[in-house]
C-alpha cells in the first residue's frame, strides 16, 4: 500500500466486488446511480473521517455491498441504513440481521421519522445522480446532523466547496456554506470503484452553522435571492434579479448594498447575505 493509502491490489478488490453481484446474478444498477467503493484504505479513512464516537447515532445512505457500514460498525457506530435497492438491502440484512435497515428511497424520506432527535451524522458513498438533492434535504434539517461525511463526483465537491473567484462558484456554493462550513477533506480516482466511473470523486465534510449564515432570513428567503442572482450568470445582478424582484425593487436592494453593476459571481458570502435582506425585507 503506498503512503497516499491507495491499495496496490485494486483488481483483486474489484474481482470481490463483482463476485458478490455474481452470487446476486446481476452488476451494478445504472438507474440507481451505483459504483462500488472496494478499497479497504479508503474505506477506512472515510469512516475516520465521520469521528464516529460509540454509540453515536448514523446515518448510511445507499450502502450497497456494506463495506462502509461494516467499517461505521467497527467504529461503535448506532447506524441506521437507508438502501433502495431491495435485492442489495436483503443481502446485507442477512448478513447484519440486527442492522436497523430501511428499503427505500432516500430522496422522498421524512428525516425527523428516520433520524429522530439531534447529533446524527450522515456519512455516505451517495448515488451521484441524486447527491444534490439528498444534500440539500440533509443540510434543511440543520441541528438534526452535527456532521455530514458524503461522497460526490469531483466536479460536485468543487462547487460545494468554491469560493468567490473560483471558476466553480456559484449558487450552490452559496446555499451549501450558508448552512454548513464545507470542506473537500478526499479524492479518489476511478479505480477505487467498481465498476470504475469516468470520472474522479471526492468525500467532502459538511459541519453544519449553529444558525444558518442567511443574514437572519429563513433559508427559503435566502435561497430565492441566491438562486435569481445566479439565474443569469453573464448579466449584472440588476438584470438578473428583475424576474423575481421587479427593477425597481432590485435597483432600490442593490443600491443600498453592493451596487448595480455587480455579478452574481463577484459577491462574497456577507454581501450575499446583505442583499437578500434588502431584497426579501425591502
């Protein structure tokens, strides 16, 4: 094993992987988003990464073929197991009959039913084509979670994580850090997978803000201001939020801030938060 905890023996990892689809009589599941993570190392380190504590309430979406979730296990972790897929879920209940485990689908759930209380962490390999989403539902939940270990492609992870400047930056940016500080804390390249994707991916730790960074809106006000600025990226922010707010009333809100020529892009994170007060509290 190299020092950067990349396991010389991907294929053997790989091969067991695709051993256990075979038992199943299938591979991966395209329309569920899956590519299975197979190396020991970083497995470990993922699950180091949530500082799981002994008894400390869990949260694994899309377990898959259960090598994270063995590790959480490892570590003490009270886990609850979210798993869409039935044929996958039924095997991983039969291996870990006590796992609390529940089939379905992570993008329609009532968190407060599945994680009830406060101080859970979630910590996942997600389903890249529904990470978004899942993410913004996890981060809405504010002190439900006290730490967010997930994995997204590399390109996703960058705009979670960007910052004004950034060619990545941008609203989602903006809505990601307004609930949560964000840090990109692990790549990973294709080869970690199986079957590999295209592309590299990234775990990235959300910690979310005692109070959300919204300069006192709702989260719902805040998002309305961010997503009409960044609704037209190559116009200024006059043009841009005349949609949703009327020119008058953007003119009045831009004026009294950070000026009628800005972009959206320019705009650190405490203007942003000043605009949308002048927008949403005119």
């Amino acid at each position: 094993m190299s020092d950067d905890g990349w396991d010389e023996r991907p294929k053997a990892q790989s091969h067991k992987a695709a051993s256990a689809l075979r038992e199943l009589g299938r591979g991966a599941n395209r329309r569920f988003g899956q590519n299975f993570l197979t190396q020991p190392a970083f497995i470990e380190r993922i699950a180091d990464l949530a500082e799981i504590t002994p008894g400390a309430p869990t949260l694994e979406i899309g377990p898959g073929l259960g090598v994270l979730t063995e590790a959480l296990l490892r570590r003490g972790a009270a886990l609850q197991v979210v798993e869409i897929d039935r044929e996958l879920a039924a095997r991983l209940q039969e291996r870990l009959p006590e796992l609390p485990l529940l089939v379905a689908d992570a993008t329609t759930l009532d968190w407060a039913e599945v994680c009830p209380g406060e101080g859970w962490t979630s910590c996942a390999n997600l389903p890249y084509n529904v990470a978004t989403p899942i993410l913004a539902a996890l981060l809405d939940e504010g002190a439900r979670f006290r730490r967010h270990v997930l994995m997204f492609q590399l390109e996703v992870a960058e705009r979670l994580a960007a910052k004004p400047g950034d060619d990545a930056y941008g609203g989602l940016s903006l809505l990601c850090q307004a609930a949560a500080d964000v840090r990109i804390v692990l790549e990973l390249p294709p080869g970690a997978f199986h079957p590999p994707p295209k592309i590299w991916s990234a775990v990235v730790r959300l910690d979310p803000h005692p109070t959300p960074r919204t300069g006192g809106l709702p989260m719902e006000g805040f998002r309305r201001a961010v997503r009409a600025g960044f609704s037209q990226r190559r116009k200024t922010l006059l043009n841009a939020l005349t949609a949703t707010y009327g020119r008058e009333q953007a003119g009045v809100a831009l004026r009294a801030t950070v000026g009628e020529r800005r972009r959206a892009e320019e705009l650190d994170h405490a203007e942003w938060e000043a605009l949308a007060v002048a927008l949403e509290r005119p």
